[in-house]
C-alpha cells in the first residue's frame, strides 16, 4: 500500500470538496467542519499535517487510501 503523502489542510479540504462530495459547515478557529450528511469530520488548518492525523480523517470520511491517492 503506498504512503500518504505530506499535505495542508487546506488541500485536503479541496480534495474532499471537490471530489468526495464533503461540504463546508462551519468554522471555529483553526479547525473546519465538513459533512456529506452521512458523516461530520473536522480539518485542522495546519500547514502539514501528520500521518496519523490524516489517516483518522480519511477513515472518518468512509475514503479508501487509493481512491483519495488519486486526486493527490
């Protein structure tokens, strides 16, 4: 299985928008809210974040390592 690699919050928040159908609910300093109505996941606005971080996200979010590798 291929490593996920090193990316801001930011751009995992656009690949999650733009091809997961997440959207954006709310705001509360650093951290982002999205939802897809079956799930609420938040987003650290970091610059880097961590694997592990990462990877509890993606599994919140119901998305396969491979399907989100590809919009990377």
């Amino acid at each position: 299985m291929p490593k996920l690699p090193r990316i801001s919050g930011n751009d995992l928040i656009k690949v999650l928008t733009k091809h997961f159908s997440f959207r954006t609910l709310r705001q509360k300093g650093s951290h982002i809210t999205l939802t897809n109505d079956k799930a609420f996941i938040t987003v650290p606005l970091h610059p880097e974040l961590d694997i592990g971080t990462l990877n509890a996200i993606l599994k919140d979010a119901d998305v396969r390592r491979d399907e989100f590798l590809k919009y990377v």
